[in-house]
C-alpha cells in the first residue's frame, strides 16, 4: 500500500522546473522532486548523526578517512577479483 500524498504549491527556478521535468519521464515531475527531497532528507539525518558523533567522540581525520577509503577500495578489488575467478 502506497503512502498517503499531498498536493503542494513550491516555487522554483524556471530553468531547474524545465530540467526535472525533461528528467522526469514517464515518472513526472512529482516523483522526480519526491525522490531529490527523500535523498536530501537522509543526507541532513546523515549529517546530524555525523554532528552527534563528532560531538562525542570529536571529528574524523583526513587520515581516517583515507584509511577506510583504502579499506573499501581493496575490498572492492578482492569482491572483483573473487567475483571473476567464480565465473
């Protein structure tokens, strides 16, 4: 069962009204601004819950991020390189 919907009024940039609609397809320009909004909705929950973090365990280094960004990129490697030794 599909949530309940409201019928809103928003203004925009004529240009970036034009855009998502040619974005939107058969899907239309309401779903295509639902889905931009739920994206932006998780990305403010995501930096609230990075803010709450940082706050109790004081902010992520440079170093730090790097070192996961290495971490995923070689477990990345191995899922690849396993994924074509299976076939």
């Amino acid at each position: 069962m599909s949530e309940p919907t409201g019928k809103y009024s928003i203004t925009m940039p004529r240009d970036i009204a034009e855009a998502a609609k040619a974005r939107g397809g058969p899907s239309g320009l309401s779903a295509y601004v639902t889905a931009a909004v739920a994206r932006q909705i998780e990305r403010d929950n995501l930096n609230e819950l990075i803010q709450v973090a940082e706050a109790e365990h004081g902010p992520v280094t440079e170093e730090e991020v790097q070192t996961l960004r290495d971490q995923l990129h070689q477990a990345r490697r191995e899922q690849t390189h396993d994924g074509a030794s299976a076939s």
